[in-house]
C-alpha cells in the first residue's frame, strides 16, 4: 500500500508515528511523509539544518519525504491548499492517510487536519485543474501529536514492538529541536515512556495509539489480535 503521514512540521510525523512508519516499511509498504512546512523559524534551527535533519531522520526510517513549502505558524484552511494536498494524494496514489489529532493546541496542526480532511475528498474529484488522475484515500486515521489538549482514548494501537529504538533514533536527528534547546530534552524520555504505556494496554512492550473518525471494517477476526 501507498501510506502518507501528514505533517505541519519536520519532526511531528516521527514524534507521533516514527515506530508504526519503521513497522510498516518492514512489511514492504511505501511509506511517505507529507511536511506542510519547514518548520522555521524555531530557536535554535534554520532552514538548511532542519532539512539536513528531517532527511536523515528518513532515511533511519526508511521513507520517503516532501515538503508542501507552506509557511510555518501562518498554515491555512483553504482552497488552494486543499488542492496542493490533494494533488500529492493523486500522484502517489495514497491509500491510507495518517493526519494528526483534532484535539491540538497548535493551530498549525488544527488547520492541517482540516484541510487533510477535505483534500482526501477533493482528490476524488473530476472536471477540476488538480494535477493526477482522480484518487480516494480508502482511510483516514489520527495520530497523537505532542500538543495534545488531552489524551483521547485510541480506537486502536498499533503494536511497534521492535520498532521502538528505531522511532526514537529518527527524533534524535533533530539534534536542533531536541539536543540544542535544553526546554526540550525531557520530550524524548516522555514519547518513549508513552509509547511503553501504549504497549502496556495492548500486552506488548511499544505502542503507538490512533483514532479513526470513521467505522472500521474488519472480515478476519484474527487481524485484531496485537
């Protein structure tokens, strides 16, 4: 399959997903990161040491990656960025989107998710300047983001067992984010010690949780066993 994890910035696709990802390139999927933005400014980056690093972290995953070159802090909801989205569904033929949590502080990430939603609809579309042949996205889930207002209750957890030190490599990439700025090295030990709780409700040692805001069909009973 044609997954895409959705991003507003370089480091929140790995921060929410990074073991799932590492999990399913193992199980021969192509995996794709979509960054909106390049994430400057920040404190202690810019543009070429964050691309440096998002590109590393890719490639311990073993994805793919682009980046929409939207303007961090300023994404918005709106047609012309619904449309750009869409159209990366289309070409790549995108069969599962992974989008982050509605539930977020961070408008980028709220504004995202929106326009996630509607380019999966938009890509469908016929008579209409989006480049691609026209493509639905069979699914749509949620991934936990760090900006959280709340920890919602998954429909599911993915069982990363294995995966767990390969996630938390691809973070360590972004030594700017997370080595450089001292306020943020206590977020590594906390996604690792979510992840581990996540696990532990699933009976395994590493989990990564997801919602999905539509029904779940399932014909082999089995596939539900972690």
């Amino acid at each position: 399959m044609n997954i895409a994890v959705i991003a507003a910035h370089p480091d929140d696709a790995e921060l929410g997903l990074g073991a799932t990802m590492a999990l399913l390139v193992s199980q021969g999927h192509r995996v794709l990161i979509i960054d909106a933005t390049n994430g400057e400014p920040t404190p202690f980056g810019d543009v070429a040491t964050r691309a440096q690093e998002a590109a590393q972290s890719a490639a311990i995953l073993g994805v793919e990656r682009v980046n929409l070159g939207w303007t961090n802090r300023a994404i918005t909801h709106d047609l012309a960025s619904r449309h750009a989205l869409a159209a990366q569904l289309r070409v790549n033929k995108i069969d599962i989107m992974f989008v982050p949590h509605p539930l977020d502080t961070h408008p980028d990430h709220l504004a995202l998710t929106k326009i996630c939603v509607d380019a999966r609809f938009d890509a469908k579309l016929t008579k209409c300047a989006i480049p691609g042949e026209p493509y639905h996205p069979r699914r749509l889930y949620h991934y936990f983001c760090t900006h959280l207002k709340h920890v919602p209750q998954p429909d599911f957890i993915v069982n990363c067992a294995g995966f767990q030190q390969k996630k938390m490599l691809s973070i360590a990439a972004y030594k700017s984010q997370f080595q450089a700025n001292a306020k943020n090295h206590s977020i590594q030990d906390w996604v690792e010690s979510m992840g581990r709780f996540y696990g532990s409700r699933i009976n395994c040692e590493f989990g990564e949780p997801i919602t999905s805001p539509e029904c779940v069909g399932v014909r082999d009973i089995a596939a539900l066993l972690p």
